[in-house]
C-alpha cells in the first residue's frame, strides 16, 4: 500500500520472529502478492489512454513529497511480461491488481473503447494464467477518468451508473478467465483523503459532508457491480466478487475503561463500518447515523450530513460481497475523548477519538520496526465474528523501508504477520484463503511519490530501464510459497 493514515505501530519488532509457528499452511491456501495500475504502470498517455484523476492531481506539482508523478512509474505497461516472470520464478500462486478505468474507457464511458487498452490486460491476464497464476481484479484502484471527476467525480450519483457500465465491459472481455473480482480499493481512504481533506487525487475538500456523500456513491456503484455481475454473469462464468476492507486492529487502550471500550467502537464504526456494514449488514452503522444526526442538529441543520439510505438502497447494497479482500497493516489503541462545540462540521470530530497513532505518514525504517502482528489475528477474528464472510482474502499487507536490498525489516514484519494469519486459520477457525503482499515492486505510493519502498522487488526509478531486483525478502518470501510454512 499506500496512504493509509490510520496506519498504527504499537510493540517492539525485536520479538516478531519468536515463537514462529512450524504448522503448514493448507493445500488450498495461495501466496502472491498485489501492484495497482497507476501505481506501477506508467505509460499515463499511451497507445489512446485517457487521463486520471491522478494524472490530473500530480501535473499540478507540488501535491507528493517529492514532486514526483506517477507518468512511469514501473512502467509495467511496456514491462509487463518481465513482471510475470518475475511473479512465476517467486512460485506466486495469486496475483491481485487492477484496471485502469481510463485506460480502456477514456472518457469514462463505453462510447470510446480503447482497443490497445483491453490487449494490454488480456495479454497480462493469459500470460498469468498460462503460468498458473490466478489473477486478481480490482476494478477500480482510485485512478478515476478526469472526465467524470469534471462531472463532479464520486459526489455525483452518476458516477455509480458509468461504473456499472464499465464494470459490465470488464465482465463480458475478462471474465471468462477471472474467479475473483474486488469493486472498489480501500472506498474509505478514498473518500476520506480524496474527497474530505484533500490529500489524495482529486484533493476536494469538505470536511462535514465529503466522506459521506463520497461512501453513498461508491456503495451505490458497488452494488451496481455486484448485480451486475449475479445477473448476467456468475451463471456462465462462476466467479466471486469482494468488498475490500481496509481495517487495521484497534482496541481500547485500557480493557477495563468502559469509555475506551465505547470509544473503539465508535472508532471501529466510523471507518470500518461506514462501508461494510451496508454490504454486510445493511444500512449505515446506528452508532454513526445517531452520532452524526445528533451533531448536525446541533450545528442548526434541518438534516443529518449523513445521507439516508432509502429502503430500497438498503436492500440494493445488503449482502453484495462474495467474500472479503482485507487490506491490513498495523495496530492501535484507542481512548475516549471528551466532545467539543468544533468550529465547523467534520467528519474528524464526528468520530473524536484519541488513538495511539502517528497521523501522518512513517518516514524511516525506524518507525516501521514498532509493529503488533498479534493485531491481524485479531483483526481477523473481528472481521469474521462480526460479519461471517464465508471467505477471507488478505490482498495487502507490507512493509516501507528505505529501499534496501537487505530488507530484514520486512522480513521480520512478514514472518510475524503470516503467523498472525496461520494461527486465525489452525486455532481460530477462520477461513483465510489467500495472502497477496503489498506489494510485488517498489512503486509510486500515491502523496509520497517513491520516498517509500513497500516492494519486495527493488525498481530502480534512476535507471531509464526500471531495473528490478530481489530483495531478500523475495528470496525468503519464495522459500515460504514453495515450503508452505514460516522460516525464520
């Protein structure tokens, strides 16, 4: 990943390698590993593609650490076969990554379909599959067409229509070779950082309302999708689609502090349940519409900034999720905090709460060696005692460093993670299917350019080539997949 800024890191590293369980992973569990289209492919006007909303944002200047863009990138668009190579040599049995909306619908609608576009994913998608590597789709990875962001993006319930529409295309060219389809990365980071504080393409800002209107769109357009596809599509091509999660471990900072625990409920609420629990559940958390009324009637609103969903909306979103993709990285605490009169309406003070967060992003490998890997055990227990997905994929779940080759800060973090997860399955009885690492190369990681190295794969962005190398991570990571257990 990416910019999460809920991001947490609790307890020492120095005892992620103990302890690591010798138990084997089931036969059916996959190892792989996850990229995004504007994150790694480049090529931001090739052979007929249309402009992002991510194009957009990073041509101003000024909006990544590093002014950087995401024009190259990887360039996997011209790279793509040596990455495969790269995916069959580690023994990766899945691979997750996504389709560039723009790319084979320029302007967002299906009345220009770029052709070089779609031979661009078929050729990725067979090359995977000839290699016996089970591709992964996210259908949209937050590179929204510009021109339906000019129309006013995801705050204008339109869009949710043009996403079925495009979804619908990527159905009917590739699904007769795809089981598993995710609809919409990490809704909530996007409409948080996208569309309320502004740190993200397309950088509106709308603190009160934003986030909210942002999660009514997209939920509608998530939907679509799955309709969609249980219509006109799981009959011949019985494949899966998923709501992606990204829900990092909180709990109270003192267990014994009723405050604490109400508070980390009400935390767990406003971002992790702001979308799954239309999806899986149905309507928005009572918590979150109670909370939200409340503070918008004080604020002299004649109604809530939260948008009622309808009864027919409700019975539209309810129970469109095949399984879940768990994007998952640290841990937090979280303690009560006492309300005050906010200046203006937002959504931070909506939820307020304390945690025991860095909110902004981690600039050394040194804040990266203070991680709790216990937490996605636990959050994986969270997850299945409160929705019961029949199905648990995690599709991220990485490390930043500095770029090194002798990366055995990422190590240490993915022996202890994969344990965390072998132990949800051998002794909690969860069904976690899959594992796909964030992320397969070194890439453009969204407001801070390629100042963090998340890959496994070291790319050399001097190097007009992109040269990849393995790190050693790779090479432990490889020796996992073909032993299927934890080696320290």
């Amino acid at each position: 990943m990416k910019f999460v800024c809920f991001l947490l890191i609790i307890c020492c590293a120095k005892g992620l390698r103990a302890n690591i369980s010798n138990k084997v992973f089931p036969p059916s569990f996959k190892f792989g590993a996850s990229t995004a289209a504007y994150q790694i492919e480049g090529g931001w006007d090739a052979d007929g593609k249309g402009p992002s909303v991510w194009d957009t944002f990073v041509h101003k200047g000024g909006v990544t650490v590093d002014n950087s863009t995401g024009d190259v990138a990887c360039d996997s668009y011209h790279k793509w076969e040596e990455d495969v190579q790269i995916l069959k040599e580690l023994g990766a049995q899945i691979y997750r990554f996504s389709i560039s909306w723009p790319r084979i619908l320029p302007d967002g609608t299906t009345k220009n379909i770029n052709q070089k576009g779609v031979e661009y994913y078929l050729n990725l998608i067979k090359a995977l599959k000839a290699n016996n590597i089970e591709p992964i789709i996210t259908l949209y990875h937050w590179d929204l067409p510009q021109s339906l962001e000019e129309n006013g993006g995801w705050l204008n319930p339109v869009t949710a229509d043009y996403f079925g529409e495009y979804t619908r295309l990527c159905f009917q060219l590739f699904g007769s070779y795809i089981k598993y389809w995710i609809t919409l990365n990490e809704p909530f980071i996007q409409c948080l950082h996208g569309y309320t504080v502004g740190l993200l393409a397309p950088g509106v800002v709308n603190l009160g309302e934003g986030i909210y209107k942002c999660a009514h769109v997209q939920l509608l357009a998530h939907a679509q999708a799955y309709h969609i596809y249980d219509d006109e599509f799981r009959d011949s091509q019985n494949g899966k689609v998923g709501v992606n999660i990204p829900y990092s471990w909180m709990g109270p900072k003192d267990p014994n502090n009723s405050l604490d625990v109400e508070a980390t409920e009400r935390y767990f609420q406003f971002q992790c349940g702001l979308f799954a629990n239309p999806v899986l559940i149905g309507n928005w958390p009572q918590l979150v519409i109670d909370r939200v009324g409340n503070l918008s009637a004080q604020e002299g609103l004649a109604t809530s900034r939260l948008p009622e969903l309808t009864k027919e909306e409700i019975e539209f979103i309810n129970g469109t999720s095949d399984y879940i993709a768990l994007n998952s990285y640290s841990a937090s605490l979280v303690s009560y905090a006492n309300d005050s009169t906010p200046l203006i309406p937002s959504y931070l003070t909506d939820y307020n709460v304390e945690t025991s967060m860095n909110d902004s992003w981690p600039t050394s490998t040194a804040e990266w060696l203070v991680s709790y890997p216990e937490g996605l055990r636990l959050a994986l227990n969270q997850i299945n005692d409160r929705y019961h997905p029949s199905e648990i994929i995690i599709t991220e779940n990485g490390w930043s460093d500095d770029g090194q080759l002798n990366d055995i800060g990422r190590q240490e973090y993915m022996e202890g993670y994969l344990n965390s997860i072998l132990e949800a399955i051998t002794e909690d009885g969860v069904n976690v299917t899959g594992y796909s690492t964030w992320s397969l190369l070194d890439n453009f990681e969204w407001a801070y350019g390629y100042t963090q190295s998340y890959g496994i794969i070291k790319v050399d962005f001097k190097d007009p080539n992109r040269t990849r190398t393995w790190k050693d991570s790779a090479t432990w990571y490889k020796n996992v997949i073909e032993n299927r257990f934890i080696t320290k």
